[in-house]
C-alpha cells in the first residue's frame, strides 16, 4: 500500500514551515497596518462621536436639549469626551488582545455552562422516562423576539410609563427632561433578579468585565484565550485568521461599550428618553433588528407600540458607533482598511495551501503508522 500523496512527507512538511515563514516574514507589516488604522480611529473617534451627538441633540430631541440649564450641558460634553479619552486609550493592538482573549474566556464558560445545562437535561429526563425523547434545552430569547414583546399593551397612555417586557430588561419613555431621576437609571439598567443581562449605570465603559448573564453574540467562539497572550502574532496562518477576527470582535466589543456609556450620560441628564440594551446593540451590529433610516452613528428603531392620539409612531434612538460609518467618513480610516484586507486576502490564500498541505501530511503519517502496525509475518511462515 502506497502513500496517498504524491510527495514525500520531507517535502510536505518543507512547504508547510515555507508558508509559516513568509507568514513570519509578513507579520511586521500586518501590524504596522493594523497599528496605523486603530491610531487614525483614535484621531478621528472625538470628531464623530461629537458630530452622531450633535445630530441626535439637535435634530431629534431639541426641545430636551433647549430645557437643559448651562451647567448640565457642559457637564454633558465634558462626560462624552471623558468616556472618549478613556475608550481612545484601550483602542491599541496591545488593548485589544487582552480583550480578545477575555471574551475568548467568556465563550469557552458559556459553552461549559450550556453543556453542563444539556447533561442535568438529559439525566432528568432518563430518570423520569428512560423511553422519553431527548429534550432540547429552550434557547435563550433574541434580540427579534425582545421587539416582537414590546407589542404588549402597556399599563396607562400617560408620558413616562415603563414598558416591562419578559426579557431580562426595562425600556424606559420619559417624557419631560426633568423626568429622569437618579432612581430611574439605576432601575433600568441594573440585572433583574432573574439572571438577565443588563449594566448598572455606574458600569465602566470599557466593558471588559461584562458578567456570566450577558451572552454577547459576539463571542469569540471556538477561540483559546492563549492564541492572543502570545506577546507576537501567531505564524500558522489558521490561528492568524482566527487571531484578526478576534481583534475585529474586541474593536466592536469597544465601540458598542463607549456607545453604551454615552447613551447612559444621555439618559442620566435627560437628553434621550430611551437606553437600549447592549443585547439590542449586539443585533443591531448583525443586522438582525430592523432599524430607520439615520445619520451616521445613530440607531433608530420603531418601536410597534399602538399610539392612541399620537400622530408619530414612537422610535427608540441611540448612539451606535460602527466601524463601517466610521470608515465611510474618515477617507484614511478607509485607505487603513484596504491595507488590511489586502493582506486578510493574501492571508487566505496561504491559509488554503496551509490547510491542504498539512491534510496531505497527516494521510501520509497515518499511512505510514498503519503499515508500521501491521503484525508482520513470522519467520518461515508459508
């Protein structure tokens, strides 16, 4: 029986350390690249998040903002910029490693919590009815089934009702600026006493300690915290991969946290009358809601509520920081980002040959160990 392969397992394994040394070899350049884009972000972040805010002060809640005294509203500014500086400060390669290895962390607990679910599932039901079909555990409710909910019919038609759905979180309607007290924000943004997600508005913006309920949806699935603690990129080509998309999750894992610190500053004074939930962000992100028309960094979501004697329907708005509109309105973010997918591409194609290559390799070693384990013949034997 002869190798599956037409080379040698020598020459098999001389192509593969060639496809890690050019990766070795390009390494320094994909960091350059990705160091140039987060340090023009950085530039350019204090100038969008000023103009997505101008926007939603003047053009969507400007009454609100006329009521503001001078003090709340320099206050205000001086906040938004606070959360800014301090989110501009984790925006590094260096910052976003760490971060891409905790929310590695974050799926590899979630995965071990819903086995462990699945087997305390099935081992009641065995002990109830060996005969019984297998019981699929309920998923946890979407984002799509959140907005589907708030269809119910809330308790009163006055301005600042609380609109209390079944998922782990409160959409609040305040009416009047003045109407947004303290005890309002603590009580909508805190974790219900049925383990749902939510932040507490005194929550850092920078996220990285988001808890065992929130279960972000983006997650570095299938990743090992260890492939971003390495100190240096990885030289096999499928872990590099895997490494850039766990450095694009912790990018938008940064921008949706400092969205959400800015949308709670907005609350706290009474600016925007509505805090959408980080798990209606994340949607929002994978285009699983359904949002309105808006300028650049903006969300607005109608909301299905039945509006006796209101003339618009109602919309939930907030600040929703996209890399995609950021690059869209920054031309050297763009140019940043043709760097780096023109390396992601070349990237692919070595990571195909790789994969191939090494698929080869191990036919071929197997092969060989097979016929190494062959009970040979005895000696004279016929």
């Amino acid at each position: 029986m002869g190798p599956a392969s037409d080379e040698p397992g020598s020459d098999l394994v001389g192509a593969i350390e060639a496809i890690r040394s050019g990766v070795i070899a390009s390494n320094p350049q994909l960091y350059r690249h990705l160091a140039l884009y987060l340090q023009v972000l950085r530039q350019s972040l204090p100038e969008r998040v000023e103009r997505a805010c101008f926007h939603l002060a003047t053009r969507f809640h400007s009454r609100r903002y006329l009521a503001l005294d001078a003090a709340a509203r320099r206050g205000l500014h001086r906040r938004v910029a606070a959360h800014v500086l301090r989110c501009s400060s984790l925006l590094t390669v260096e910052q976003l490693a760490v971060l891409a290895a905790q929310m590695a962390r974050e799926s590899a607990r979630r995965r071990r919590r819903l086995q462990r679910r699945l087997l305390e599932r099935l081992a009641r039901v065995s002990d109830s009815d060996p005969s019984a079909d297998l019981v699929h555990p309920t998923p946890d409710e979407s984002p799509e089934a959140a907005l589907a909910d708030l269809q119910a019919q809330p308790d009163g038609s006055e301005p600042g009702f609380v609109v209390q759905t079944s998922l782990p979180f409160s959409l609040r309607l305040i009416d009047e600026p003045e109407a947004a007290p303290a005890e309002l924000i603590a009580t909508g943004l805190r974790p219900r006493p049925d383990g749902g997600g939510g932040h507490s508005a005194d929550d850092e913006d920078d996220g990285d300690a988001t808890g065992e309920s929130e279960a972000s949806p983006w997650a570095v699935e299938g990743g090992d915290p260890s492939l971003w603690q390495q100190g240096r990129l990885p030289d096999d080509p499928l872990e590099l991969l895997r490494w850039l998309d766990g450095m694009e999750l912790a990018l938008q894992r940064r921008l949706r946290n400092l969205s959400h610190g800015i949308n709670v500053e907005l609350l706290r004074v009474g600016l925007s009358p509505t805090l959408l939930p980080v798990s209606l962000l994340d949607a929002a992100l994978q285009g699983r809601v359904d949002s309105a028309q808006a300028p650049p960094q903006l969300l607005v979501l109608p909301l299905p509520f039945p509006s006796p004697g209101l003339v618009d329907r109602p919309q939930a708005m907030a600040l929703l920081l996209r890399s995609t509109d950021l690059e869209l309105e920054e031309p050297r973010l763009r140019t940043c980002r043709r760097r780096l997918q023109h390396h992601r591409q070349e990237l692919r194609r070595m990571a195909d040959r790789f994969r191939r290559l090494q698929r080869r390799l191990d036919i071929h070693q197997a092969e060989r160990l097979w016929l190494q384990d062959l009970p040979q013949a005895a000696p004279g034997a016929d």
